[in-house]
C-alpha cells in the first residue's frame, strides 16, 4: 500500500528542499568569488585570502542586517504600530496563534494601503512585527485573517527573515565582486598577463562575472518561493484549517492594486507579491518571481486539507 504524505511530510519536505538549495547556494557563492579572485590575478592563496574576506565582510554585513532590517523595512513601508486598544480584535487573535505555536506575541503594524497584504518582519520571534495593509483587515473575515496571521507566524517561528537576509548579502557579495571584476578588466586588467595570471582563470572569471549574478538572484528567488511553501503548510498545522488561507491568497491575488509602498527589494516578504501585473505567466518567468503561483499554492493547501485527516 502506498505511504499517504501527512502535512508534517509537506513541512519537513519544504525545509530539506531550502537547505539543500541553501548550502548549494553556498558552494556556489565561494567557488565564483574564487574564480573572480583567480581572475583578478591572485594566485591560489591570494584566491582563498580574497574568499575568507569576502565571507567575512557579507558576516558584518549580516550582523548589521539582522539588527536593523525590520526597522528599515516597517520605516520604507509607512507601517505604523497598532495598540492594544485600537483593534482589540486583532491583538486576540493574534496572541491566541501565538500561544498554540509557542512564539511571544509580535509587535502589529498596519500600513495605510487599500490594497490588501500583508508582511512579517523581525531578527527573531522576540522581535518580530506582522504588518497588516488596512485593506486586508477590512475585506478578510476571521478565518481567512487566521491563515494569513499564521502564515506570517510561521515566516517567524522558521527564521526566514535572517535566512532571507543571509542569501540577500550573498546575493549582493557576488554583485559587487562581478562589478569590480568587469571594472578592472576596462582599467588596468590588460597588465595581469605579466603578473602571471592564469589565462583560463581570466575567461572563467569573464564569464562568471557576467552569468553568475543572474544565477544568484535565481536562486535566492527560489529560496524565496519554498519559503512561501513552506510558511504556507505550517501555518495551516497551526490553524488546522486550509481553506481559511486559500480564500485569503484568492482575495488578496485577485485585487489588482499593488502596495503603494512595496519595492522589488521588499516584495519576497509579503504573503502574495505586492506588485501586481508580474506574476508568473510561464516557466521561464516563473523563474524570475519572488512566490509560487497562486494556483501552485492552493494545490498544496488541497493536499493538506486531505491530508490533515491522517496526520
């Protein structure tokens, strides 16, 4: 008899999918700094010294990321803080999800937005915020409120904030390395041969300085899009109630205003991208987006919704 998967099955599933494609990302990031390294005329060790600087700058850039991206993200959003007495409604909700998933209660913001979305933001689940658009809490009933505030509990409680920000800095490292790269190859990169620079090296590093940028932001989108996934099928183990959360993505996919105040730098972290008119129209584009599309996402949740009853 076939092994019927449960929704823990969907859950483990989508975290060992991220960490593979994470440590592949890994490798992949020290091998193109060494090749720009090689490239730029450093010998073997100089090409290890530039990957261990490299590494060490994207740990500083990191640590300043991880104290102080919420702030800077909740300040480009207009998000503003919601108290207690102004949505009692909310805050119980909210606190209720809280003490079935075991995290502290998360700061609530609101953004004066029509468009209806949503966002969590946080280094970790002692400081964590949810930013709710205005128009979410006006057009999602409670149930559906309940799978998006789980959803983004569940973007907590999975550290997908600093893993977002860890590949974001790599992402940027392989940026700037390939930009200097290039730069030096117009200024001054003719003079390497005489510094016996390995040729294979210098065409290796050309073709990485140009492709290798691409492929990051690929992957990182693709870590971006099994987060989601994986956000998605925890949430619902905490709500227990697939369908509140699919007729939430539907309502929010279906509006077609985008968040006044989202960027392509902020767009990963909402629970439906928040540009609209860039959603995936092929495979090809699909590569490109920052979430699975809404149909591939409610397939998931129909699978859980069966599944749920074997779990």
């Amino acid at each position: 008899m076939a092994k019927v998967n449960t929704a823990w099955d969907q859950v483990s599933g989508n975290i060992l999918k991220t960490w593979l494609i994470f440590i592949f990302f890994t490798i992949f990031v020290t091998a193109v700094v060494y090749v720009l390294a090689r490239g730029l005329g450093y010998g073997n060790i100089g090409g290890l010294g530039i990957v261990g600087l490299a590494l060490i700058i994207a740990g500083i850039m990191n640590v300043v990321s991880y104290y102080y991206s919420d702030r800077i993200v909740l300040g480009i959003s207009g998000a503003k803080e919601l108290k207690h007495d102004q949505n009692k409604e909310l805050y119980h909700l909210v606190e209720n999800l809280c003490i079935a998933a075991g995290l502290p209660t998360p700061k609530i913001y609101v953004i004066d937005d029509s468009a209806p979305n949503a966002f969590a933001t946080g280094r970790d689940p002692k400081h964590a915020a949810i930013a709710y658009t205005s128009g979410l809490l006006e057009r999602l009933n409670k149930q559906e409120l309940e799978g998006v505030t789980a959803h983004e509990l569940s973007h907590v409680g999975n550290r997908d904030t600093l893993l977002m920000a860890v590949v974001a800095v790599l992402v940027g490292t392989i940026a700037i390395l390939a930009d200097i790269f290039l730069r030096s190859m117009w200024f001054g990169g003719r003079d390497r041969d005489r510094e016996g620079n390995n040729s294979i090296f210098a065409i290796l590093a050309l073709v990485a300085a140009i492709l290798a940028p691409i492929v990051a932001t690929l992957i990182q989108l693709a870590i971006s899009r099994r987060r989601e996934f994986l956000a998605d099928a925890s949430g619902v183990i905490l709500t227990r109630y697939p369908q509140g959360l699919e007729n939430a993505l539907l309502k929010i996919s279906s509006d077609p205003q985008p968040v006044r105040s989202a960027t392509s730098g902020t767009a990963h972290m909402y629970i439906v991208n928040p540009l609209k008119g860039k959603e995936a129209g092929s495979w090809l584009t699909g590569l490109f987006n920052t979430h699975p599309s809404i149909q591939d996402r409610i397939k998931a949740l129909h699978q859980m919704e069966g599944n749920l009853s074997n779990s």
